[in-house]
C-alpha cells in the first residue's frame, strides 16, 4: 500500500470518527459521567478514547459497532483513572497525622 493510499485511509477514518463523534459523544460522556461524576473528567476521558480510535483505526480496521468500542473504551479508561485516585489517596497519611 503506498502513501498515498495510506493517506485516503486514514481521511476515511477521520471522516468515520466525525460521524461517530456526532451520533454517539453525548451518550458516551452520559455513561462514563455515571462512573466518574464529574463532567470535565468525563469528557476528557471521551476525548481521549476518541484520540485512541484515530490511532487504532487506521490500523484495525473500524469495528463494526463503533459507538460500543468507544463507550467500552471510554469506561475503562475511567475505571483506570478511579482506581489510580483511590490508590493515591491510600498511599497518602491521614490528615492531621501522629501528634
């Protein structure tokens, strides 16, 4: 495959993750808002599982239920995030500490 079939590939993928971006961001960020509670995190999270479908993409193909890869996507990333938070905060001495 040379550049430039590359090149209309990956046009094709971004065309397919604006689509999708347009059908699918609201519910994305709805369901990972649920997980996180805070809607700044939860788009970020959206966002950067939207990132990852621009890498991933081009490479393997769209998947033939994309709102569900980037939703799955999203959530773990979430999960990975509050399991980061609550490992941090357990690591840390209580406030006020030994007196």
């Amino acid at each position: 495959m040379g550049s430039n079939d590359r090149g209309q590939m990956s046009d094709g993928v971004q065309a397919r993750v604006a689509e999708v971006f347009r059908l699918e961001y609201g519910r994305v960020v709805a369901s990972v808002l649920r997980i996180v509670r805070d809607i700044d995190t939860a788009e970020e999270v959206v966002q950067e599982a939207f990132a990852q479908a621009l890498d991933r993409w081009p490479a393997d193909g769209t998947p033939e239920r994309p709102g569900a890869w980037l939703l799955t996507t999203a959530r773990r990333r979430a999960l990975d995030r509050l399991r980061h938070a609550r490992r941090a905060g357990a690591s840390r001495p209580p406030c006020g500490g030994a007196r």
